[in-house]
C-alpha cells in the first residue's frame, strides 16, 4: 500500500461525518484509478470506474453494502459478490455476477469498491460490472464448471498492485518506469458522481457522490448513466470558471486602488 493510500484510510478512522468520510472515499478511489491495477496471474486490469460501499455501525450505515465478512480485513483482496451475507454463501449468477476490491484492513468496518469498468492489458476496455468479471475470466481460461472453484482460490490473494510502488516489490527501478508506461488510461477528467442503480431505499446515501470515473467520456467509453457525469464535469468547469473570474476581478480591484 502506498504512504498516500494509508494516508487516506487513516482518515476513515478519524471522520466524524458524512462530508468526512466521503471526502475519504474520494481519495481513495482517486489513489486506485490513478496509480493502481490489478494483476491476476499475468493479466492487468486497470480500473476506470470505481464504486465505494462502506459501512461502519452508528456512523456511516449504508444500506446499499452487503455486508458481507469477506469485505473486511482483507485489503488488497477480491470479494467476487455472493447471494447472501456470509462468506460461504453462493456466488452471485447471471448479470449480477461481479467482482469488487477489498479496502478494509479491520474489522471495524465493511469497505469495498465495485469495478465498474476497467481496461485490460490485452487492450480490451469492458464497461458494466459484470462484463469486467467475464472477460477477466475468459482471459484467464476459467471453464465454466470450475469458476466457482477458481472464484475461492481468487479471493484468497492479494491482487492490487500500485504502479509506481513497483520498483520497491522488484528492486528495479526499471520496472516502475515500465508499469508506469504500460497503463492505457488517461488520467484526466476525474469525474465523481452517484453510484448507478441502487434504487431509492435511501436517497441519502443513493445521492452521495461515491461512483469515480477516469478518462475520456466520449463515445467510445459507454459508460452507464454517462448524463451524469458529463453534469459533473460541467459543473466543475462552471465553478472553476468563477473562481477564476472572481480572482481575475480581485486582482483589478488591486490594480486600481
């Protein structure tokens, strides 16, 4: 784990409130799309689209996380989605299997991030969690029959791997230069925005900005709800606009004085 990711998932431990810990949130998903991948058995994915779900007891009780125990303690670590709330409980089938990456180091807390989208190392980019999961496992040669077995082996590794950390896991320099070339995303915009999907069981939650998304959003990046984003980018375009305009009319009033 890099110092900046720790950093980060100190403050989880210190925010007393919503903006805290969703500021929290941000900067961790920020941390992930912009300097890490995912390495499972030679295959890179590289996340482009991040949900957070996090969930800690009488301060920040989010409806819309599982629950789940394989989502805490395990940082690093795959949590593939089961059916139920414990950790034996059948995978998840059909459009709703996914995968997500474990944020949790304790067990003070459930924190995992759904890969919405992600690019792989063969080029391919999949959009929609369920499409990241089966490429990943057609890339990987898994027989229908055996991705359950395959699945719990899976979970059972550290899969995140921080780019520009790498020279410190090989000893090479040359290494960090090289995953660092190797990663196809561009890293601007950084666009945050509601998660996709959740339903209205809690607006509160439902319209926290907790969904990240990397890159491009043109055409060739279908990214569901992409109406919302581009909002989001708008909006920040139009508030730096203003900051920019408000600091160029207090440098006039200088000037003038």
């Amino acid at each position: 784990m890099s110092d900046d990711l720790g950093e980060i998932l100190a403050w989880l431990d210190v925010a007393r409130d919503d903006d805290e810990l969703v500021s929290a949130l941000q900067g961790a998903t920020a941390e992930l799309l912009l300097r890490y991948a995912i390495k499972v058995d030679g295959l890179t994915i590289y996340p482009l689209e991040l949900e957070s779900y996090y969930w800690r007891k009488d301060l920040f009780e989010d409806p819309y996380v599982r629950l789940n125990p394989l989502q805490q303690k395990r940082f690093g670590h795959f949590f593939i989605h089961r059916s139920g709330r414990q950790a034996d409980s059948p995978y998840n089938r059909g459009l709703r299997a996914c995968a997500s990456i474990v944020l949790s180091d304790t067990d003070d807390y459930y924190y995992s991030v759904l890969i919405r989208s992600a690019v792989f190392s063969d080029g391919t980019a999949c959009f929609g969690p369920n499409n990241v999961l089966r490429h990943m496992l057609s890339c990987l040669e898994v027989p229908q029959e055996r991705e359950d077995e395959f699945c719990r082996v899976l979970e059972s590794r550290s899969v995140l791997f921080d780019l520009e950390l790498a020279s410190a896991i090989s000893g090479d320099l040359f290494a960090t230069q090289i995953a660092t070339q190797l990663d196809p995303r561009k890293k601007t915009p950084l666009v945050f925005a509601g998660r996709v999907g959740l339903g209205g069981k809690d607006p509160r939650f439902g319209n926290m900005l907790l969904r990240a998304v990397v890159g491009p959003l043109d055409k060739e990046h279908p990214y569901k709800d992409k109406r919302a984003l581009l909002a989001r980018v708008r909006l920040s375009r139009k508030s730096s606009s203003c900051r920019g305009n408000k600091a160029a009319a207090s440098r006039r009033g200088r000037k003038s004085r």
